[in-house]
C-alpha cells in the first residue's frame, strides 16, 4: 500500500516532467511558426501601391531598392523603397510632416502627403488563392 507522501510526490514528478516537454513542444511549435512565416511568403512579396487624389499611378514590389519620384498636387515627391522599407526622401510641401515620419514597413502601412493628395500604401500582394468557401 502506498503512503499519501509518496502518492504526492509521484504525481508532482510527473507534473514536472510533462511541464517541461509540454515547454519543449511550445518551444519547437513556436519556431517552426517563424521559420514556415518566411517559406510561405517566399515568392509573393509584398507591394508598395502608390495613390493620387485616390487613384493608383504605380506599383512596386517591396523587395527592390529604387528611388521614384512623383508629381503631386502641389509638387513633386521622392521616394524610396530599400530593405524592404519605404520612405519619402524630400517633398515640396510646407511642413513636411510626409518625410519626418519616418519610414514604414511590415505587411501593412501607410505614408501621406496631405498637400500633394499622395498616399503610400505597403499591401501583401493578392493572390488567386481560395482560402475558404462560404455559402
């Protein structure tokens, strides 16, 4: 017959032990969500949309480097798309708030020149893909 204290210890050895591989697991499955995130999107990158007075002028994908300039409303804009980034690099606007922002990046995000009616938008690029079917 077993006693009470070793029935307790029993059972904490093995919270233990599925405790730590329950953490060894979480650890791998976290991994292998950032490791397949980079895979799966491999191929598609993202695309920096360019708009005026909301109409689109030009597409870019986010992976090249290149410098775009643009005529707004009231003046011309340079843009530049490096490591994946997109920022303004000089604009004829009076308070220049466009390129003091700083520059965006990631799957979504958004520059605008409100005086030269510009926006910048960072979007993944679509695809034919069927993800689910509703009815």
């Amino acid at each position: 017959m077993h006693s009470v204290s070793e029935s307790s210890s029993n059972f904490t050895e093995t919270i233990r032990r599925f405790g730590v591989a329950d953490a060894i697991i979480i650890a791998m499955m976290t991994c292998a969500v950032f490791l397949t995130s980079d895979i799966l999107r491999s191929g598609r990158p993202d695309i920096v949309t360019i708009f005026r007075q909301n109409t689109v002028i030009a597409s870019y994908p986010l992976n090249i480097d290149a410098i775009i300039n643009i005529n707004g409303k009231i003046g011309s804009l340079d843009v530049e798309i490096k490591g994946e980034t997109v920022k303004i690099l000089h604009a004829n606007c009076p308070r220049q708030i466009c390129r003091r922002s700083g520059a965006i990046s990631g799957r979504r995000g958004q520059l605008v020149c409100a005086p030269n009616n510009v926006l910048i938008q960072i979007k993944p690029q679509k695809t034919d893909d069927v993800d689910a079917v509703a009815y």
